[in-house]
C-alpha cells in the first residue's frame, strides 16, 4: 500500500526537513578535486602540418610554432585568431617560446645556412634580434619577465646571458675562479633565476640570480642532473631531475623546488619518465608523464592536492587526438597542451590545444546527481507548509 504522513505547517519543522534534503543534495553530488576542462584546437596556418603552444600569459595569449617541411614559423593566438609572426631577412625558421601579461613575446630566429640561432622579442608588432656579445655567436632564448627582459642561454658556453637588445649582459659563466657550466634556468616575473651548474668532478649545483647577485643553493641532492623549465612570482620552481647510473627508477623525475628543498612529484608507479614544464602562481604543475602502461607514450599531466592527473581522462571534446605534454598553465587555471592523433606517426602531425575549466554548474559529470536532488528539494518548497512523504512498501 501507499503511506502518507502530513508535517505539520511548523516552520522550524520545516528548517529540520529543508537542512536534512539539502544535507542529501550534497552527498548525492560526486565531489571532484580539479575541475573538468573544454579542449579547443588552436588549428594550424595554411601550408602548415602542425602547431605547438609554448606560452600562455593571464591574458589567454599563447606562443608557439606551426611546422612545416620547409622549417617553422613563430605564432600568436589571440581573440580566436592563429597569427603568424614570420621572421626576420636571413633567417629561415622561427619559433616563440614565451609570453608576458604586456604581451611582450621572447623567441628564437634560426639560419640554416649560417648554422646560427639568435633570440629575438616582439612587441608593438615588431620583431627584433637581439643580438649577442663579444666573443659568442649564439643566443637562445628562454624566457620573459613582466619588464621585458629576455632570459637566454649561450649554446656550447654553459652561460646565461640577459637579454635587452642593448647592453645585454652575463649572469653567469664559467671562469678561471669557477669552471661549473650553467644549464638553462627560469625565469620568473621578479626577474629572478634559477638554474644548475655542472662541474664535471663535483656534479651539479642550484643557484638564484636576484637583484644583481648569485647565491649558491648547494649540491643537487640525490640526482646526478636537474633542468628547470619554470619559475613562479613565490620563487617556486619546476623541471625534471635525473637519478644517478644504476640507481634504479625513472630516468627523469618531474620535480619542485620549494623552500630550499627539491622534491620529486608523486607519480604513478609504472613511470619511466615524467617531467614538469609550467607552474602558476596557485602552485598548480604541469607537464609530461610516460608510463610502461601506455607503452611508454607520454601523456599531458596537471599536478594539483599531491596528486598527478592525466588530463586526458579530465577533458572533453578532443576526438582522437591524445594530449601528450601540457606547455603552460596561468593564474585562471587555463592550460596549452600538445596533442597528436591516436595510432598517428608521433610526433607528426601535433596540434595545440587550449584547455578551460569548465564551470561547475555545467559539468556534464556532475549534474546528474546534483539536479536531480535540487529537484527535489524545489518539489518539496512548493509544499512549504505541508510536506508529503510516501513510502511505497511495493505491491
């Protein structure tokens, strides 16, 4: 049979019964650490098989490359838009590899027939080299601050060098005093750097460059090398580190360098090789991971609450594309990943993607639950006064 019970028309009756619905609309709801994210192909130019996003500022302006099989050409996307950002007489590829929120892009001009790469900065929608210091040839960029200042590396001198177009300067070199190379570091919107320093019989040595000084962090602890690929505006710094011969485990480790400790991610135990390549300033990571249970294909990863996700389990609409690595992350929580299609011949064609957090509300994932107890709260509203509860004991 069917059994009803009036409540009566009490409003702190009705309090108790609203809390204890709303108390079931919250358990009813799947709870989820790191939002759902919408992929958008960013598309490629004309004449050009694939794309790869390097930057992204808090603006939504992404950097990178299109390829094609004559060389590469540096982009920006922007208001919807793939613009190409060409390059300079005498030169025959180029690539950007970072943007600051002013719009400032840093990038690399490469000759093929002078066999040279020369760092180059765009803004105002122009293109300029440069250029290098005495006694050195090459200049590769590496990164941007929020002034302007290009962060770039001397190839084959193990040098840092800052970059304005004039008066560039040495951060750091080998010399008589100090034979330690240094590898390429980040740099942050302070303009601070961090980076290693290798000396072939004593191994590898983190450093800071800020305000005008270098402070040597000490000896690389645990790992035979370190590259760090992004720094935050709180110092916070990411890259990958590898153990040394023999010691077992993956060949490189996404790492985080924070408060004077380098600690390696948390990563699946089937990882052979991972390796983190953005941080924003919320301490959100992300980057690549290769498991031996994709047959080490490297998967796009976002590293948020301890934990590694691999954004291709969290994103939808990417039809068979497989994101491979994410580039880049900003404060919004927007991210630049690289994908190419499933059974394709990797690493062509690949495609930028950006990926956005999609509302809560409209997550698809986790409507069901939650409209539905929101339905059933509002039905019971309309019964403020007196609410019907029917147990149906079957027939």
């Amino acid at each position: 049979g069917l059994w009803q019970f009036d409540v009566p028309g009490d409003e702190s009756a009705m309090k108790t019964v609203s809390t204890i619905i709303i108390l079931y609309i919250a358990s009813s709801a799947p709870v989820f650490a790191e939002p759902f994210y919408a992929a958008r192909d960013l598309g490629t130019l004309p004449g050009y098989h694939s794309t790869v996003a390097t930057g992204i500022n808090d603006r939504g302006e992404i950097v990178g490359y299109a390829s094609s099989n004559d060389g590469k050409h540096a982009i920006l996307y922007y208001a919807g838009k793939l613009v190409d950002l060409g390059t300079l007489p005498g030169y025959d590829s180029s690539e950007a590899v970072a943007i600051n929120d002013n719009g400032e892009i840093a990038g690399n001009l490469e000759g093929a027939a002078q066999n040279y790469t020369r760092a180059f900065r765009y803004r105002h929608g122009k293109m300029s080299d440069l250029g290098t210091i005495a006694g050195y040839s090459n200049t590769l960029a590496q990164g941007i601050d929020k002034t302007g200042q290009v962060l770039g590396n001397l190839p084959g001198s193990g040098g840092q060098i800052f970059l304005n177009g004039a008066g560039n300067t040495i951060v750091v070199k080998p010399s008589a005093s100090d034979p330690r190379s240094a590898t390429s570091g980040a740099i942050n919107n302070c303009g601070q750097i961090i980076g290693t320093r290798f000396a072939p019989t004593a191994g590898s040595y983190l450093y800071l460059y800020s305000c005008g000084r270098i402070t040597d962090l000490g000896i690389l602890p645990g790992y035979d090398a370190c590259y760090f690929n992004a720094m935050n505006d709180k110092g916070v710094a990411v890259g990958a580190a590898s153990p040394p011969d023999g010691s077992g485990g993956p060949d490189w480790s996404a790492v985080v360098y924070k408060q004077g400790k380098l600690t390696a991610l948390a990563s699946p135990p089937e990882t052979v090789a991972s390796g983190a390549l953005a941080i924003n300033n919320k301490g959100q990571i992300v980057g690549y991971c290769e498991t031996t249970g994709r047959g080490n294909a490297s998967h796009a990863f976002l590293y948020a609450n301890d934990r590694m996700t691999d954004l291709n389990e969290r994103t939808s609409g990417l039809g068979d594309w497989t994101l491979t690595e994410a580039t880049g992350i900003n404060d919004l929580g927007w991210i630049i990943a690289v994908a190419v299609k499933k059974e394709s011949n990797y690493p062509f064609p690949c495609r930028a993607f950006l990926l956005t957090p999609l509302p809560k509300a409209s997550d698809e994932r986790r409507t069901d639950g939650f409209t539905t107890g929101l339905q059933s709260y509002h039905r019971c509203e309309r019964n403020w006064h007196s609410l019907r509860v029917f147990w149906h004991r079957g027939r």
